[in-house]
C-alpha cells in the first residue's frame, strides 16, 4: 500500500484554499462589510505578499459576483440562489456529488473544490453552472458539520510519526498521527484513528490512535473494522450490563392484575432456528360465534426499559441490533434480549398485545390493544411450522427438529397453525390486489465452522411460515398505527406518532431501470401508480429463477425510495399501506419502543406530546437504520472474499451485473459473490465504456460485454481488507 508523503509545514508564497476562506470568512459576517485588511487579519495573514493575494482574490470574487462591494474598498459576501446547504456524497475517485433539497439536481464537485469536505459532511456550496453545459458543479466554502471524525485504517509507522491509511476509499486524505499519539500501537496494525485538527498548512489531518483493532486479515478485526467503520459499538459499557442486572424479572401479582391474562390461550413462537430473541408470538382461539381471535404478542421491553435510564440511553444510542455474517450486536444487553424479554417457551412473559376477533375471510371485525401476560406453549423453528403446513403432520422429523430428535406437536397447535397459514394467504392476497410490491428475495448465508471461516454457501427463501408470520405482523404495525393516526370516521388525528414511511418511486429512476431490463425483454408501465406497482410485481415474477434474477431486484430495490421513520404520515407505498408503524421488534428497534409507549400514553387518555423531540429520534433511527444496513452488507461482501479465497482455480459461470469505465462486475450464479473483471485485463480486444448501451464495446471486433451476459470467470485475486474480489475473464 503506498503512502501518500506528509507535508511538512512551511512558508509558502501561495496561499492554499484562499478563495475558500474569504468566502467562508464573509459568510460568517454575512451582515458586515470588510476591507481587505480586515480579511487579512481574520486569517491571521500579516505578510505583505500574503495581503497582496487578498486584494487579487477580493477582486476575482466580485468579478465572479460571488461578493460586492458595498463602498469603496470594503466587501460583503453575495447571499443569492448560488449558496446552497446540503451533505457530500464523496465517491471513490475523491470527487463528490453535493446533495441539497433546494437544488433540481445534484452538483458535481472536483476534488479540487472539496476544500477539506469530507463525505457526509453538511456543507454550504457555491453552486454555478458550466459554460456550455447543463450540468450543475460547485465549491465547497464552509464545512458546517463534519459527518464523522473517527476512521478505521492500517498504521503505517515512519521513524517520528504514523499515518493511518483509512479503509474507507471514500476518505481521500490520509491522517498524520505524531508519535506521542500513537497510543501502543505497532506499524502493520488496523487501528481506530479520531481526527483532532486540520492544519491550514498541511495536506493531511492531525488525528491520534483511541483504538487498536488488531492485525489486518484476522476474523475478528475485520468484523470489528465493519462495525466501528459506521460509528457501531460492538461490546457493552459495564455501567449498562450492570444496569440491566439490577433490574427485577420477577412477574408479581400485582403486575399480572394490570393486564389481560392471556396465560391460558394456546401460544407459540416461529423464529429462524439459530435465533435466540423471541419478540413476538402468535395466540389462536376459536370463538363461539364461529370467529378466530388472533393475538399478535410483542415483549413488553417498555416495561423494564424506562425513560432516562442508562439502558434507555443506550437503547436510543444504537437504535437497532446489527446482524452480521457470524453475530448478531443487539440493542439490549444479553439478560434483556435474550432472557427476560424474549418470549421463550414455556416461561411467563410480560407482553404488549393486538389482539383481533376475525372472520374466515380474514376481515378484523373487533380490536383490542394494550399490555398483557403471556405463556409460550412451543418453539418452533420456520422449517418445522412449514413442515406442518406442508404435511399438514403433527410429526416433526429429527433432521429438522431444534433439539435433532423427532417429536409429536400437540393437535391444538398443528390446527392452529395451518388455520393461521390459511388466514394469511387470504391477507396476503388482498394486499397484493392493493397495489403491495413483492420483494422475495434470495438471502445468502454461509456455514461456518467453528472459527468462522466459511465452509459453503447457501441460500434463504421466504416460504409459507415466513410469511404466515409476516402478514400478522404487518396486520399488527397496520392496525396500531390506524388506532392512533385515524378517527373511526376515517380522518387523520392530529395525534403525535411514529410512523415508518415509504414514499413513492422516482419516475425518473424508474425510467433508468426501464431501459436496462429492457435488453432482458421486461418492461415497466409507469402511466399510473397501479400500473407501477402491478408492472413491477409482474418483472420480480417473471424474472424469479432467472441468472439476472439478482441483479434486477437490486436495481428494482435501488429505483424504489427508502423507507424511514418520521412523525410525517405519508403512508407506505410498498406495503400500499395508508398507515403503518414499527410495533413488533422492540427487542432490536428503538422506533417500536417509542411506539409502545406513544400507544400506552393514548390508551390511557391522555394528549398528545409536542412531534418535534420524536421527530428528532425518527431522523436518529433511520439513520442507524442505514448504517446497520450497510455493516450488514460489508460483513457479506467480506465473507465472500474470505469463501472465495479458497476457490482460486475453479471456473464459475456468471452473469455481468454491473459495468463501468474501468471494468465489469459479475455476480457467480451459484453462490452470488460478485467481483471485478478490470478493463486493463481483457486481452482479446480493446475496449471502451458506452453508457448507452450498459457495455464495454471492443474496437476492433466490436464484441459487446453488456449488463446481463453470461460468461466464465475464475478468481484473479482476493483483497480481505478491502473486500474486494478480482476475477480474471475466460469466456
């Protein structure tokens, strides 16, 4: 890895970022005038030269009409259209894209322009357009909060100081560690590097070494570098654990006549078979009046997680459990998620319920919401309650089973279960009529052995438990967030509420995704939002068990906006849900705590609170939300890389799933890791990028490498700290 050479301080004539710190200088003062002297002494310039360039760069800004001067000699910054607010999307090639919601559309930014923003950062940019061009571009005048401060990177040590080269390619500048901030770490080593300032005089910033990660390549480092690469906590402080084991678990009498006693209704769980938080549970009772009363049963976590507590500190810090390739980060320490609030068979359990009397069409004739007590009768695992709805047999077999023995379920419970399973068809399919898009999508998993190196692949489907589950709980967020966000005559209430939110797909990104699948045969009808959703239905159908299979449903999942949190009711376009909420995974989600408790605040009469401070949560959640996400997704990427370090000489079958100017990305079909097949190493020809066409073009056999086409590749190389993989192209 090269090292990009510090950049000793010294006196130089030029001063760097000039225009950039007048700018940002006068912004500041936007109501007062200066002369250049004035300029010159807020930025500590005193030598002559150095005032003399203050005089150019006063005169080249009022030529440009960026600032004016108001009398003679004295100068005050322009405060029109052209100076924008937003955040810094910084790409790989160190430029960037600056992102505000009062631009039409994003405005590029050369790295020469970045003025120390780095990505994420919330900045304010001049904004102008190119001569002759219809494309947006601007200058970065002030960093106004920066995004983030801490990096993940390898500490390249020299005799007297360090630098970290940071993971991260989108963080261009490498960061100047001096030696008496090293903190004990050795050269070679993957540490935690904070930046602490950024000399005016120095290329690179001063940061200091606060973690040491281990060496680079080790399991448990490069799953450790994912999560504090997104700012992810991976342990718990001992303050929280020693808080959660204060906490009573005892159910006393007094709490059980609080709530519904619901300990005699037949209840279960289904749950992936590794998984050990339980946070929700279905109940089944058959009525007299022929009806179903089916209840949708949530760990009470509001109930031992109390507002202004550490744990709720904590809680709403991490705002959701992490589920990485080998581990789950949970958002409650251990005694909370996987003891007393998970819904374990056989113990009792304080529970937040919805509880609906329904008919054999699937129709919700009455509700009822509040807390309860509840008593888990069995566990099942989703193979064994798809076992059940495939045989309809109350016979497990042992290589299914969670305990690896055979075993018989009650009668009772079969019986309920395929009751449940035939119920949730029938909403499943009534929201599919709606308008609810459909993304089934393959999941890749690994085996691991006992070190976690991955020993195969293999792949998760939603079959019918899943989704017996799903449509339940969807029924649940459904009906809570009617019960607080409408009046019975169908009007919104002004009530304060947490809200996940999906708005409707951009018809300009539909339009880029319309002519990609169109080289595949697929189409999209874009004339209405029925014919939007029903067409999108129709292509993940029609192009499920297909090799493009992946690759379009990630450009389908990218076309479509991202779901958030927000006290805002817009409704929930994928789900075609007016209304809907995160009521069902306390255990891993803040937002369903708020939820809970906003749900007991009406239930029990009272107004409702101001939106702002849950506003501000909501924008918190989804953020972490995202982060989660994309942990997630490097901890995948890495496992590939590891999985596939070990097939070197193997030939895989593969479809391109991406293409760019410096190459193309399959994606192996038979275990979906995708690598790179860079440019620079396809021999047969030369070739070049043609955006049109979604291909690399060969110039003199016009051969078209093209999104979607099958070839045969085999692993050039394998890079475990980037997460990156090489292929070499044979066909």
């Amino acid at each position: 890895m090269s090292k990009r050479r510090y950049q000793r301080r010294k006196k130089s004539s030029i001063i760097k970022d000039l225009s950039a710190k007048i700018l940002k200088t006068l912004n500041k003062n936007s109501q007062q005038a200066f002369n250049y002297k004035q300029v010159a002494a807020k930025l500590d310039i005193t030598e002559t030269n150095g005032k003399q360039q203050v005089i150019k760069e006063l005169i080249e800004l009022k030529q440009q009409q960026r600032i004016e001067e108001v009398s003679r000699g004295k100068y005050k910054i322009i405060q029109n259209e052209h100076y924008h607010e937003g955040i810094l999307d910084v790409t790989s090639n160190k430029n960037a894209y600056f992102i505000a919601d009062d631009l039409e559309r994003d405005a590029f930014i050369p790295t020469i322009n970045l003025n120390r923003g780095l990505d994420g950062d919330k900045v304010k940019v001049y904004v102008y357009r190119r001569r002759n061009n219809d494309r947006f571009e601007g200058e970065v005048i002030e960093i106004l909060e920066r995004a983030k401060t801490k990096f993940v990177g390898v500490l390249q040590m020299s005799k007297n100081f360090g630098f970290v080269i940071p993971d991260n390619p989108k963080m261009y500048a490498d960061i100047f560690i001096p030696k008496q901030k090293i903190n004990g770490a050795q050269h070679g080593d993957k540490v935690v590097a904070e930046i602490t300032n950024w000399p005016d005089n120095s290329k690179n910033p001063f940061g200091k070494i606060i973690t040491v990660l281990g060496k680079p390549g080790e399991h448990n480092t490069e799953i450790h570098s994912i999560l504090l690469e997104y700012g992810l906590p991976y342990t718990f402080p001992e303050k929280v654990e020693k808080s959660a084991g204060k906490l009573s678990i005892e159910i006393t009498k007094d709490e059980i006549a609080k709530r519904r006693d619901m300990r005699n209704t037949t209840t279960f769980t289904i749950d992936p078979k590794d998984a050990k938080d339980f946070d929700d549970a279905l109940s089944f009772k058959q009525l007299d009046n022929g009806n179903y009363e089916i209840g949708i049963h949530i760990a009470d976590v509001s109930h031992y997680v109390q507002p202004d507590t550490i744990l709720e500190e904590e809680a709403y810090n991490r705002a959701t459990s992490v589920y990485l390739v080998d581990r789950v980060v949970p958002m409650l320490p251990e005694i909370l998620s996987n003891g007393v609030c998970s819904l374990r068979p056989n113990e009792e359990k304080l529970t937040f319920s919805a509880v609906f009397e329904m008919d054999e069409k699937a129709h919700v004739i009455n509700e009822w919401f509040g807390r309860t007590v509840t008593y888990s009768d069995q566990r099942f695992a989703y193979e064994e309650a798809q076992h059940i709805i495939e045989t309809k047999s109350n016979e497990i077999p042992s290589e299914i089973s969670l305990t690896g023995k055979s075993y018989r379920v009650k009668e009772k419970i079969v019986n309920a279960t395929l009751l449940l399973d035939r119920l949730a068809k029938k909403l499943r399919k009534r929201r599919l009529d709606r308008g609810a898009i459909t993304f089934d999508r393959i999941e890749v998993r690994f085996h691991l052995d006992k070190e976690a190196n991955p020993t195969g692949v293999y792949f998760k489907e939603s079959k019918d438990a899943n989704k017996l589950i799903e449509e339940f709980m969807l029924l649940a967020n459904k009906k809570v967030a009617e019960f607080v966000g409408k009046n019975k005559n169908g009007t919104p209430t002004k009530n304060t509420f947490v809200y996940r939110v999906h708005d409707e797909p951009n018809i300009e990104k539909l339009a880029g995704l319309q002519q990609i699948i169109s080289k595949f045969g697929y189409k999209i009808n874009t004339n209405t939002r029925d014919d939007i959703s029903k067409s999108l239905n129709k292509l993940l159908h029609d192009v499920h068990g297909k090799p493009e299979e992946n690759m379009v449903e990630t450009l389908t999942i990218r076309s479509m906006s991202k779901a958030v949190y927000t006290t805002d009711n817009i409704g929930h376009y994928g789900l075609a849900f007016d209304y809907y909420t995160h009521f069902t995974s306390p255990i891993r989600r803040y937002p369903d705590v708020m939820v809970h408790r906003l749900l007991q605040h009406y239930l029990d009469g009272k107004k409702s609170p101001k939106a702002a401070p849950y506003e501000k949560k909501c924008q918190h959640a989804s953020e972490r939300e995202m982060m989660a996400a994309k942990a997630e997704r490097d901890s995948i990427k890495y496992m590939q890389v590891k999985y596939m370090q070990d097939h070197q000489n193997q030939e895989f079958k593969g479809v391109i799933s991406g293409v760019t100017e410096w190459g193309i990305y399959v994606e192996i079909i038979e275990n979906k890791c995708e690598g790179m097949v860079r440019i620079r190493d396809i021999k047969d020809d030369y070739y070049i990028y043609d955006e049109k066409q979604y291909a690399l073009v060969g110039q003199a056999t016009h051969n078209l490498l093209q999104l979607g086409d099958k070839v045969m590749v085999k692993v050039k190389s394998t890079d475990l700290e980037r997460k990156h993989l090489d292929f070499e192209l044979l066909q």
